[in-house]
C-alpha cells in the first residue's frame, strides 16, 4: 500500500461482531413477537363481538363429526319456535333432509349414480353440544343429490329476543362426491365460500317475508384456510349472521331491521370484500366453482 492509497476501513474485532449479531438477532426477534401477538392475539380480540347475544361467546365455533374431527364451521342462526323455524324454511323454499337410513342411503347412491332426483336427500351427521343435528334442511341445485345447498341446526341452551329459543346452524353447499380427505369415505366436498351459502338461508328467509331482525355475532372468526371434517378447504370473514323470524310466521312487508356491528367489525368485513376475490383465486380449480354467492343482508 503506497502513502497515496486510500487506507481500508478498520475491521471490528471478533468480539465486538459477534456483539452486533445478537443485538440485531435479538431486535429481530422483538419485532417477530410483536407482530405475532398484534396480529394473532390483539387484532382478534378487537374484532370478537357478542354485544347482540352475549351468551354466544361461550358456544363452540364448529361442529364435529363423529370421529371428533373438527366440522363445518357455524355460520348462521335462527331465533324461532322450533315450529316458526320449520314453517319459514319451508316458506323460503328448503325442504327437511330425511333421516339417514339403509333405504334413504340406497336412494341417494341411485340419485347420484343415475343423476335422478332426490330432494329430501339424508346429510351426514355433524354434532354439536354432544349430538347431532336437530333439523337440517336442503334446496337441489341440478337433478340430483350431488350439488345442493343445505344447512343443519341445533338448538341452543340460549335464547334471542323475546325469550325464543336460538338455533345454531352451518350452512355450506355441496360441490360434487367424492373421497374423504381425512378418512377415506364417500362424501359430499363443500364449495370453499361457506359465507355464501349462510347469506343465501338469510335472503331466501327474507324474500318470503319471514325475517324481522338480523344480527351479528362472532363466530370460528376471519379464516383464510380452514378444513372441515372432510378435509375440505373453506374461507370465511368469521361472522355467525342470525335471523330473527316473525311470531307465527307473519309475512313482513318491510326489509328486516339490521343491528350495527361495532366499527372495527365494520372495517374488517369492507378489507375482507377486498381480500375475497383473492382468497377465491388461490383455490384450488375444482373447488372455485361456488355457487353464485347470495347478497348478505346489508349492514
């Protein structure tokens, strides 16, 4: 090196290096966990809201299936008489499910094989607070029982306004048969957008007149990827939508009345509408043909 060469930044010894490193590794570290819980514990929180039905946050937020796999998530309510809630899906358009049976089986393979119709179709058993479903309705969508929208409910130890009783239920629509992911059985596959299927139950109750109320409370909370009992993926922005039905199923000739969310409630489902068609195209293909999702009752 000539007196005229520009003279080589002084090293840092060992020591002193290895001291920076775990300062930044340490920082790193820092932040990683602060975003963690931000992100995974206190933006949750603040987006968890039972202001409308209080005894809601205690309730489980999916159901199970017979092996206690973890099940279609709840997404919907009704608050009725268990006659009122019959009588009103029967309005709407949905029909009650038969019971599963060795001939209700037999006919819905025929229904499937032989594409015939079968509108009353069995739906597997899902359990919630130790058993399964108490009504679980369904509306065809094609010739047979391989495509349909259908939900299942179960009352509640709980009740909405007017001391009626609450029925939890989960609403999802049925793509095509096929494998269990998870146990290897024949089963129904679900289309990925259960919201879809729990706002067309809303707006099929509403068409007919038979809602007077609609709230919301939260429910298996904002899922990007979820899996239900069958291995099925579903996405969902985590709100349980809950329908008031008329005394008697007196026919409204008003749109029903719609209970406000608290505002970061609000600002999460308007991000979540931008996030959706995204979610939607990193589906898998054969699970991307939902059903023309249905128009939520406005909030």
């Amino acid at each position: 090196m000539t007196a005229n060469s520009p003279s080589a930044a002084p090293l840092l010894p060992p020591k002193r290096q290895r001291s920076r490193v775990a300062r930044l590794a340490l920082l790193v570290g820092a932040l990683l966990t602060i975003y963690l819980l931000v992100a995974y514990l206190v933006v949750p929180m603040l987006w968890r809201h039972y202001e409308h039905q209080p005894e809601a946050e205690g309730f489980p937020k999916t159901t199970e299936t017979g092996s206690h796999i973890p099940g279609d998530p709840l997404n919907i309510g009704l608050v009725a008489t268990e006659q009122e809630a019959v009588s009103g899906m029967l309005e709407a358009g949905w029909v009650p499910a038969d019971p599963t049976t060795i001939r209700s089986s037999v006919h819905i393979a025929e229904s499937v094989l032989l594409n015939r119709p079968y509108p009353k179709a069995p739906v597997s058993n899902l359990f919630l607070f130790g058993r399964k479903q108490d009504l679980a309705f369904e509306k065809p969508d094609g010739e047979s029982a391989k495509r349909r929208h259908h939900v299942r409910f179960w009352k509640a130890e709980s009740h909405g306004p007017q001391g009626k009783p609450l029925w939890l239920g989960a609403a999802t629509f049925d793509l095509k048969v096929g494998v269990s992911h998870r146990t290897g059985q024949i089963t129904h596959h679900i289309a990925p957008n259960v919201d879809a299927e729990r706002n067309e139950v809303l707006a099929d109750l509403q068409a007919v007149g038979q809602l007077t109320t609609v709230y919301q409370v939260t429910g298996v909370g904002l899922t990007l990827v979820g899996r239900n009992g069958g291995g099925d993926p579903y996405f969902t922005d985590g709100e349980l939508s809950i329908g008031v039905i008329a005394d008697d199923n007196k026919k409204q000739t008003v749109a029903p009345k719609t209970l406000d969310n608290p505002p970061l409630v609000d600002l999460k489902n308007e991000a979540w509408s931008w996030l959706l068609p995204l979610v939607q195209t990193g589906m898998p293909t054969s699970l991307d043909a939902t059903v023309k999702p249905a128009q939520p009752v406005a909030h």
